[in-house]
C-alpha cells in the first residue's frame, strides 16, 4: 500500500468504521488481502495534499536544524501503525522522496527539471538518515529507501533529474555513507525507481562501480513504461545466477511479488 498524504487524509475524514473496513480490507491477513509491504514519501510528492518539506528547512541550513516528521502524525503515521497492527507484524516499508527541499535544487521549485546541486549532496544524504531515524523513533521501521522516485521525469508535481551517473555518485560518495556512518547500514538503497524501460541502462552505470555497487541492495522499477512491456502474461518466471550463493539458479515470478506501481 502507499501511504501517501492524500490517501491517509482521506481515510482520516472516514467514520473509524469505513475507515477499520478499508485498513483491514488491505493488510487484514485473515480478512483482507494480508499487504505486508508498503511505501511512504519522504516529503510531499504527486498525492499530497500541498508541496511540502519534512519541517522548516531555511535555505542555507545544512545541518537540517529545522527537520522534522510533524506532518506525518496527522494521518500518514496513525495509518502505518494501524496497518501493521493489522498486518500482524511492522510492514515492509520503502521510503522514497520526490523532491529535496527548493533550495537544494538547480531550480528552486519542488517542480520541474531541477538537480540535487552539488554543494548539498551531503546535506540531503543527511535528510534520509534524519527521516529513517525519526520514523523509528515514531515506532515505524523504515526497510529501505530508494534515491529518487522517476529520476528522469521532469513533472508538474514534485521531481528532481538524476543521471544514471549521478544517482551513482550520490549512493557512492554521499547516501551510501551517510546510512553507514549513522549505524543504519541494514537499511537497504534502491536506484532507479523508475519505468521498466530504462531499468537495465541504469543498473549498467551504478554496479559498474564496485564502490557504488556495494551499497545499492537492488533496482526499483514501475510496472508502466516501454508500450512493449505492457503485454506481459500473468506469471512470468526469469531465471537469474545468484552471484551472492555461488552462481546457483533463482527464478524472478513477475506480477507477483514486490514492490510495484
């Protein structure tokens, strides 16, 4: 399920009753569907009900003294707890942002074509390990991250551009590091996040770099895209070698398991 703000708001406005009907429709095991995974946007994103950043991030502050998760205790975080009351267990959760604050951008709109600038690469690795550890805290484990959600869409809503060869750097020099050094290594990254189409162009670049590589536990990638993919049958097994297990055989059941769009 994702947990978007518009989608928590709205199950806010519900009676506790159609509100208990819908959560347990979805991660019920017994009753509902039985999710165990989930996503959450750090920040605002396309279903949000405004754009917004995680507290009062003034420009200039790389220290993110103004970060917090307060806009998440309204409807996004009771609807998590609640989820995994229900699910029985705290819920696979990827977190992904849409857009930096404006002010680290190239274009100072959460909107558009705008880039992470160089000089706050440190500071928005900063941010994730801040959102981690404050979701924590709030009782809601976050799994893993991805570093961007669709890097190569310049949207009306919130976005920000990466290269493949940028998404690298950030996970090489900065994020990957960052998630270390705050003892938050068991927090797996994604890269790409993004259509099917461009996925293995991506992973090309990124594990190309050993040093790179060594963080990244996997790509993200949206079920849309390429007009060619759209055909695909119900169950589809890929085989792979498992370089991790001595290049022993593993099948990939697609439209069955995962996170997807």
């Amino acid at each position: 399920g994702s947990f978007s703000e518009s989608a928590t708001t709205t199950l806010q406005r519900m009676s506790s009753a159609k509100r208990e009907e819908v959560l347990r429709a979805y991660f019920d095991a017994q009753s509902g569907l039985g999710f165990t995974l989930g996503r959450v946007p750090i920040g605002s994103c396309d279903f949000s009900l405004e754009s917004w950043s995680c507290g009062d991030l003034q420009e200039g502050d790389m220290e993110l003294k103004g970060f917090s998760i307060d806009r998440y205790r309204s409807s996004i975080l009771p609807a998590l707890r609640r989820a995994a009351e229900l699910a029985g267990a705290p819920l696979t959760l990827l977190a992904s942002p849409w857009s930096p604050p404006p002010w680290m951008k190239t274009r100072k709109t959460f909107h558009g074509d705008g880039r992470l600038l160089p000089s706050c690469r440190e500071a928005w690795a900063l941010h994730y390990v801040r959102f981690v550890e404050e979701m924590g805290k709030a009782g809601v484990p976050i799994w893993g991250v991805s570093v961007q959600n669709e890097p190569e869409a310049a949207q009306v809503w919130e976005s920000c551009l990466y290269t493949g060869e940028e998404e690298r750097d950030f996970v090489r020099h900065h994020l990957g590091p960052a998630l270390e050094g705050a003892g938050l290594q068991s927090v797996k990254i994604l890269i790409w996040d993004h259509n099917r189409d461009g996925m293995l162009e991506r992973a090309a670049v990124a594990y190309s770099d050993p040093e790179a590589a060594k963080y990244i536990w996997g790509l993200a990638y949206h079920w849309y895209g390429d007009a060619r993919f759209e055909a695909w049958p119900d169950r589809t097994e890929v085989p792979y070698e498992d370089r991790q297990r001595q290049n022993s055989p593993i099948f990939e059941l697609r439209a069955s398991a995962g996170f997807q769009n």
